[in-house]
C-alpha cells in the first residue's frame, strides 16, 4: 500500500479497526477514511453502494462485525447472524463493483470446529461440528470467508481472510455481560478490589485454554499481511501458545492487585475446551509477535483505568 492510498477502515471505533487506524497513521498513511455506525450503516445495502461510489477506497480492512461472549452469543442468536451477514455482504460485493484493491475480511478462531486437531490449522475449518453458544456468528463468518474466496475464484478479486486469535489490550469492552473474557476478568477483579469482595466467581471449571493476542500486535500483523499475503483461505494470526482461564484468573488477579479469592462455577458452560492456533503459516510470512501476556495484561489494566476513569473515584491513584 503507497503512503497516499484510500484506505477504508470500516469498524474504526471497534478494538480492531482502531488498532488498524493508529498502525496506519503511524506508518504516515494519509488517507484514512471511516465513518461512525450513525453515519454509515452497514448493514443497509443501498447506503453502503452509495459510500463505495462516492468515496472509491482503494483498500479495505472489513473489521465491522456484532461481536459479543457466551452469554450474548446466547441471547442475541438472531442479531448475531443476521447483522454480520448484511454488513460483510454489502462491504464485500460494494468493493467488487467499485474496483478495490485489495479487501481484508476478519475471521475469528471460534469459528473453527469445536472439538477440532489442536494447534488449530487454517484447513480444519468445516471439519466438525461448531461449538454451539456461537453458532450462528460463526456460520455468518464462515460465510464471510467463503464469500471471499468465491469472488476470489470467479471475479479475480485479492480479498484475504485472517483468523485472529483472542485480542485484548486498547479499547477493548468491558461490558458487565458483553465482554470477552479476558477484559471481563480485569473488570470484575477491579470492581472485587474496590468494594473489598472477598471473592470473584469466574464462569466453568477453569480447564479451559485460551490463547491471547496483544491487539498492537494484531493490527501490525494485518498491515503486514496487507502487502505480504494474497492467497486463498485462511491465515492465523495468534501467538501460538496458550493458557489455562484458572491461570489467568491468578494472573489478572495479580496484576490488578486482589486479594480475594477465586471460586469457580461449574454450574455454567466452559465454551470450547481448547482454542490454540498454529501460526506456522503466518511466522514463514515472516511475521512473529512482540507483546507477551504478563506484559499485555499490565498494559490492558492501565488502559481500562484510564477509559473509566469517570465510573471510578480512585483511579487517579492507580496511575
């Protein structure tokens, strides 16, 4: 991508798609265009033709997308597949008929199947059953994926789909019931610390592995991909080692400065027991990591203070 090109981040506000923004213009990208979910719905068709047309970008990073964990993942089934279904079909197809470069598409590493071979390779995708609490978002991105390398295959476009692992770090949502787990964790022990809780119950048994991603890191792997990978499929993007969700319970418990207890609630749904990706792939690309977890999590912490420190009165003190 020159210095000078159009390029359309459409999820700019999102964790992702900010990230993407500020790797790009601190690369000296000069033509960054975005648009708030106020001023451009993606899910409207007519209005997404009509933003192509008028603003022919030269490159897109598709990280829109209703994205949400177990428990909205429940609830919201419906809005899940249907609002990730409209905003990449109108993105994808809007790009085709105004000649873009170059699409990104965002996968998610719990779309593989949920009892798949791990390290999770690129080509287990559709190999077995999906893990049912995310099922319809990850058919919509399944779908996504495929959509892409159908207009690949017939219509010549160099749209690629990357498969990021769990993301954490600036701007991230720690929503009480929306968030992922790792900022879920860091709100809850935060909040336990403050009221002086003697104890935080996290969701399952605590045996499931999870593998986490410096969101710094995710943005400069796509930009990295953007002008080093133009192949059909999937590539992972992760760091290619995992955790325990009891190891990091103690790990978020330790830099957030707890000390209550932790109990676990078996009673509520692990998700799928393992999620590790293999990155061969992407590091014989030439890409590799820098932010390890222990690291992040310190950082993670500093920004979530910062983000809220309206909600909480001490804040000025953990700085």
């Amino acid at each position: 991508m020159n210095k000078d090109a159009k390029i359309f981040i459409a999820g700019h506000r999102g964790m992702v798609g900010s990230a993407i923004c500020r790797k790009l213009e601190k690369e000296g990208f000069t033509k960054l265009t975005v648009r708030t979910s106020s001023e451009l719905d993606l899910r409207n068709q007519k209005a997404v033709a009509e933003f192509f047309s008028t603003e022919k970008p030269e490159y897109v990073f598709l990280a829109a997308a209703k994205v949400g964990g177990i428990l909205a993942n429940e609830r919201y089934k419906a809005d899940f597949l249907y609002d990730n279904l409209q905003i990449q079909s109108n993105v994808i197809h809007s790009s085709y008929e105004n000649g873009v470069k170059k699409l990104m598409f965002f996968g998610s590493s719990c779309i593989y199947p949920k009892l798949a071979a791990q390290p999770l390779k690129e080509d287990c995708l559709l190999t077995g059953p999906l893990e049912p609490t995310n099922e319809p978002y990850a058919v919509a991105k399944i779908a996504g994926i495929k959509m892409c390398d159908s207009y690949r295959d017939q219509l010549g476009c160099n749209y690629i789909t990357v498969m990021p692992t769990n993301l954490y770090g600036y701007n991230d949502n720690y929503h009480p019931e929306h968030s992922h787990v790792l900022p879920g964790m860091i709100r809850r022990f935060h909040e336990a610390k403050v009221n002086n809780l003697p104890s935080v119950t996290i969701w399952g048994t605590g045996t499931p592995r999870r593998e986490f991603l410096f969101i710094d890191d995710l943005a400069a792997a796509c930009c990295y991909l953007m002008d080093n990978y133009d192949e059909k499929g999937l590539i992972n993007i992760g760091i290619g080692a995992d955790i325990s969700i009891k190891e990091l319970a103690y790990l978020v418990k330790q830099t957030v400065g707890y000390n209550g207890d932790i109990n676990f609630d078996t009673t509520k749904p692990d998700g799928t027991p393992r999620k590790l990706m293999d990155v061969t792939k992407l590091h014989a690309k030439g890409w590799k990591h820098s932010v390890e977890l222990p690291e992040g999590i310190k950082i993670a912490y500093r920004d979530f203070l910062a983000s809220y420190v309206n909600e909480y009165a001490e804040v000025g003190d953990q700085h």
